[in-house]
C-alpha cells in the first residue's frame, strides 16, 4: 500500500487484467486510522500496488501515467472531505466512522466512473485536461498564492501555484505570474501604467497584442467586469490558439490578463468555461 503521492510505474505491480482494451489501472480506496492518543480519527488515500496494474505497451507514457495519477488525485480529494467530515462533527460510536466512510467511498466510486467516462479512459484529451483543472481545483481551493504582494493586492485564481513571469515589451521589463497547463496558458502582468484616459491604454493594449503576431482581433465593447478598459478575442496563427485579452485597471496600475487555448472547434466550450472561472476570479483585495 502507497498513501497518496506522485506515481511511478513502478507502483503498478498487479498483474494484467485478461481482455482488458486499456493500458493500465490503479486500485485506491480512502482509508480511516484511530490516533488513540489524540483521541481522533482521519483518513487517508492510498493505492493498492498488487492490484493497481499496467500493460508494458504503456511503460513509456507519461500521459497514460498522468491520468492514472488524477484517479488518485480524486481519491486524495475524497478522503479530504473525510477530514473535514471528523474535524466538524463529534463521533460518538464507531459505527457513525463506517457510515460516513461508506459513504464518502460510494461518492469517490460515482467520481471515478465519471472522470473515466467523460475522458473515455484518457482518450478524448480535451476532458481529460477539463477534469485535470477541475481536479487540481478541488485539491488547492483553500490555497493561497499572493499576488504583487509589495504593490497592489489581487486575487486572481489559479488552480496550482503560478511561476514568475517577466515580460518584455519595447526593451522595458514587467512582473507577473503565468501558469501553463491543461495545454492552455493563463497569466497576469502589472503593465505599470495608469491614466484616466483609457484610451491611450486602449492604444498601448492594441499595440501589444499586434506586435506579438495575434490575428483577427476583436474587440468587446460590453465590458462585463467594472475594472476591464480593453478585452479582445484574437488568434495566434503561429501556435494555431485562441487568446482572449482583458486589460483591467487597478487603484495605481493596469493589469493585463491572458488566456490561451487551442483552436478546436469541437473542444471550444470546454476550454471557454476554463477561461471564464479564470477571468471571473479577478478582484482588488481592498476593494
């Protein structure tokens, strides 16, 4: 037995299910211990290594090992609610443990028919990288990455801890963040300029977004955030991506905020709604 962790083909040591079309599967459960001397329960994920299995066709997929890595994922989240179950509730009998156990184990077994169904076992990638964002949500929503914490204060959600991006525009350097996954790309970068004539910043957002080779730009005149000056949806024909732009003022500065995804007609919905959590997260922490 292996308690959550980042998983290794070598963790798979089960043998091959017989007539099986898929390449590999892993066998998890949450768990429950007893600390007797804090007087508490808690539960935990962890995988079965003799029945968690893979096909030697799949040894040298980091992709089919990645999705077998989110099955563990969702079991790490459930056993979580667990958690959070035993911190806010008093258990008199252990008979009430095994109900919420039993319970939390049917909803984790309703969660994994589901991941695999929608992501057709990894196949269909656009779900799959849905289901990553989703995933890492659930697993960080209570965390915390501080952004421009020596300026202005911003909240702005990123479903794993963001790098730091520095962005260089006509030789002159700008601070932000930037995280690349789920084959998509979301920043957000202090331009550090402010002015109650938005249209020059209008000028300097349509600028930058033509230097940098996007195509087809338009612009959306009904502005639905109260902070947003400028948002456009263009295209990046070099990466063949859509990228959608906000630029939003905050108290003393510009934010520009940066969302791209691959242009897939049939896959455009699912990457639209990943891109409205992201942009509808914004705000000024001392507003």
């Amino acid at each position: 037995m292996h308690r959550w962790k980042h998983l290794e083909w070598e963790d798979f040591q089960g043998f091959v299910k017989p007539f099986t079309g898929w390449g590999a599967g892993i066998s998890s459960s949450v768990f429950v211990e007893y600390d007797s001397i804090q007087k508490k329960y808690s539960a935990y994920a962890a995988m079965n290594n003799q029945y968690s299995w893979k096909s030697r066709y799949v040894l040298n997929s980091d992709y089919v090992l990645n999705h077998e890595q989110y099955h563990f994922n969702i079991t790490e989240y459930h056993a979580r609610k667990l958690n959070g179950i035993f911190e806010n509730k008093d258990f008199g009998h252990e008979s009430q443990v095994m109900y919420e156990l039993l319970r939390i184990r049917s909803d984790l077994y309703r969660m994994q028919i589901k991941y695999d169904a929608e992501t057709d076992h990894s196949l269909n990638r656009a779900y799959q990288k849905k289901w990553e964002y989703q995933i890492d949500s659930l697993l960080n929503k209570s965390e915390d990455y501080p952004l421009f914490p020596e300026k202005e204060k911003v909240e702005l959600y990123f479903p794993e801890k963001p790098k730091t991006l520095i962005l260089t525009i006509d030789h002159e350097k700008y601070s932000g963040y930037i995280l690349e996954k789920y084959d998509a790309t979301f920043w957000i970068v202090d331009l550090e300029i402010f002015s109650n004539d938005t249209l020059s910043i209008e000028s300097f957002a349509a600028q930058i977004l033509a230097n940098a080779g996007q195509t087809d730009i338009f612009l959306n005149r009904n502005l639905p955030h109260q902070n947003s000056i400028f948002e456009s949806y263009s295209k990046d024909t070099l990466k063949n991506e859509i990228v959608l732009d906000k630029f939003l003022l905050g108290k003393n500065t510009t934010f520009w905020l940066k969302y791209k995804y691959p242009n897939e007609r049939e896959n455009r919905e699912i990457f639209q709604v990943i891109g409205d959590q992201f942009f509808g997260s914004y705000r000024m922490l001392d507003e």
